[in-house]
C-alpha cells in the first residue's frame, strides 16, 4: 500500500484507496448501479453517495438514468475517468512486478497456486 501511494504522490493522483478502487472496478466493468459498487465495497448508500459525489466533482464519472429501471441510476466513467483507470492499472502493475520480483517463477508459480486455492476456498464457505 505505501509503494502504491508513494506512486500515486509522485504522479499527482490525490485519490484515497476507495476511490482508486472504485475507478479500477468502473474500469474493468464499463458501467455499473450504485447499489453494485456499493456491495462491492460493502459501504452503505450513504458512504457510496460521498465515494462517487466526490469522483463526479473531479469529473471522472457521471450518473447515468437506467433504462431498465427509472428508480435507479449507473454509473459511468467518463473519459477522463478512464484514462486515469489506465494510468492507475500501470501503477498496479508496476508495484505487484516490484513486490514479485525477488521470487523466481517457480516461487512465483507456487504464490500463484496458493492463493487460487485460498480463493477457491472462500467461494466454497457458507
């Protein structure tokens, strides 16, 4: 988490963990409800409210009208919100190749390994 900050510092991307996230998940998911993003993070309406109010200040995401639900509204990134998704993918891939690193590809392999059997195991709890 610190190298990550430390990077986000150096390129001028005043954004907290949750809002990085959030623009990740935008990202790789295109268009989401608030209710989604909001059991993703497990956050209550509330706290989603002031996550995404805050990213649409910055202009890095609008609220769209749902057409399958007039109650209900989605979540887009904008252009800017999604070049800024690249740029913080790059700097998730240079600090998870910085931390790996020091392992060969077999430790590496292994790491691998174990954690799709810890996640494995986790899908499968009650």
């Amino acid at each position: 988490m610190r190298l990550t900050r430390k990077r986000l510092d150096e390129q001028g991307i005043a954004l907290n963990h949750s809002q990085v996230q959030a623009l990740k998940r935008l990202r790789a998911h295109g268009s989401m409800s608030a209710g989604e993003l909001a059991r993703a993070f497990d956050y209550d309406s509330g706290g989603m409210t002031r996550l995404l109010d805050r990213l649409e200040s910055q202009g890095l995401l609008r609220r769209q009208p749902d057409p399958d639900d007039r109650r209900s509204l989605r979540i887009q990134p904008t252009a800017a919100g999604l070049a800024l998704g690249e740029r913080l993918a790059a700097i998730g891939e240079a600090v998870l190749a910085q931390a790996l690193s020091p392992l060969s590809a077999r430790e590496r392999q292994g790491l691998l390994d174990s954690l799709e059997r810890m996640l494995a195991a986790l899908r499968q709890a009650p």
